[in-house]
C-alpha cells in the first residue's frame, strides 16, 4: 500500500474515522480517508480510547513532536 505520512487527527468522518485519532489531520491523511471511502475500508485504530502516549507511533528528534502515522486498515 505504501507509506502515505498521514495524520488523520480526531475529527470522526462517517463510518471511517472514529474520534480517537491523535493530531490535526494534514492533506495526506485527506487522501488516505478518501482511499478508504474509494475501498469500503475503516481506520481500526482510531475506534478505540486509549491513552495519547499509546497513539503516537512517531516522534521528533529532542520528543517536541508526536504524530499517529501508523494505522490500521480494517474492511
């Protein structure tokens, strides 16, 4: 599938993204939201609560920056 560096945040879309995203969703995470629409497939792990230190599955150099680039794809 590739590696698409989205953010998809915490804004719910439909049936595809739940709430318990992580960040501000980036253009990327657009057009990976509009994949899953295109191929009937949700965002598993933006469902589930769970605490921010467990959705962050990347960090910058010096821990400023934490973004939720990981996830999974469900159909």
């Amino acid at each position: 599938m590739g590696d698409f560096n989205a953010k998809i945040g915490t804004e719910k879309v439909d049936d595809i993204v739940g709430k318990h995203g992580l960040g501000i969703r980036n253009e990327r995470g657009e057009k990976l939201i509009e994949w899953c629409q295109t191929n009937n497939t949700i965002v598993g792990n933006t469902w589930f609560q769970q605490p921010p230190r467990r959705k962050w599955t990347w960090k910058s150099t010096g821990d400023e920056t934490r973004n939720q680039i990981d996830y999974m794809m469900i159909s």
